[in-house]
C-alpha cells in the first residue's frame, strides 16, 4: 500500500491564543465564546470528513487573524490534509 504524502491546502495567519485548541484539542485557555467562535470557523474551513495536519511557523506577527478578522499577534500556518 502506497502512503501518500500530506496535500498543502492553505496558508492563515492564526492568533496565537488559538493554538492550544486547533493543534492539540486543548480549550482551557479559551472563554466558552472562543471556543464557539474557534469551532464555527473551522467547522465552515474544513472539508466534511478531512484529517488536517498543521505547520506553524516559530514567530508571530502583528496580522489579521484567519479567524476572527481582527489585528492580533499570528502565527503563518501552513494547512495540510492527510
């Protein structure tokens, strides 16, 4: 069986408060709000039965976030489905 490699999709520029939810599952920073507000965006981002695998750069900068459209300190996201 041949594995076929991950298809680069998107780049976003995420704020950097999202990150614990989107890479690793972990809402515990965020308000109840944020969460809702997370989920609804990649809920319409995301195709219906895609796995996603995420390349984050190692600097932020001052840039509109994918997200929430408002000026915050991003990271660039490289977007890969597997």
């Amino acid at each position: 069986m041949k594995i076929m490699p991950p298809i680069y999709v998107d780049t976003l520029q995420i704020a950097a408060h999202w990150m614990p939810a989107l890479i690793n599952g972990d809402y515990s920073g965020l308000s109840d709000q944020d969460e809702s507000n997370l989920d609804c965006w990649f809920d319409e981002y995301k195709d219906s039965g895609a796995f996603y695998t995420f390349n984050v750069s190692e600097n932020t900068d001052l840039a509109i976030d994918t997200v929430t459209c408002l000026l915050a300190d991003c990271y660039t996201v490289q977007v890969f489905e597997v």
